[in-house]
C-alpha cells in the first residue's frame, strides 16, 4: 500500500499528494501552498507495518522540524527531532481523530 500523508494543521488536516512509490515526499507545490495559506503544526503519514520513523523520516525531521506523526494498522506514535529522535505523546482527543482517519483509508 502507498503511504498516504498529511499536514496537520491548526484547524484540522489536509491530505497532501505522496509522490514517492517507497516511503513518501509531499507534492511540492501542494505542500509550498498549505504552507502559505495555513498554520502547520505537524506531519502525519502512514507506514504499512510500524511505526518506527524510517532512515527518510528522520532526515526529513531535520529538513521539517515539526511533530511527525506515524500511522500504521497497530500504532500511532509521534516524534521530534531534538538531540536525536524522541517520542512524544499525542493528546487524547487528537489520538481519536486520528484514529477515525486512519480507519476510514481501509473502508
Ligand atoms: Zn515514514
């Protein structure tokens, strides 16, 4: 399954185009114009088996020094970038939302 991707942003989240077929990277005119016309507060994406942040998610951490959330069928966890890779956790509230969206990708 291609991983889906999103930006979380103040108000909600907003799917933005994977143009990667292993792993993901934002459409970037997509990606250049939720930045421009929103408040960016995180990145989601999803993982077909864990949520451990690839070799590619951690570079792009250093490049996007947001929260990034990952998504996959028995997790979701999120993360920062600060003095290496932490955990962080994800306030209740959000965690089911994210949930509703993780579920609505299998229907
Ligand atoms: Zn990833």
């Amino acid at each position: 399954m291609k991983e889906r991707c999103w930006l979380l942003l103040d108000d909600g989240v907003i799917e933005v185009s994977n143009k990667s077929e292993n792993g993901f990277s934002f459409d970037p005119e997509e990606f250049h114009d939720v930045l421009t016309n929103h408040k960016v507060l995180g990145i989601i994406h999803t993982h077909e088996k864990n949520c451990a942040p690839s070799i590619h998610d951690i570079e792009g951490m250093m490049w996007w020094n947001f929260p990034w959330i990952i998504m996959a069928p028995t997790c979701i966890k999120g993360y920062i970038l600060d003095l290496g890779v932490k955990e962080i956790n994800i306030n209740p509230f959000f965690l089911e939302m994210l949930k509703d969206l993780f579920m609505k990708l299998s229907d």
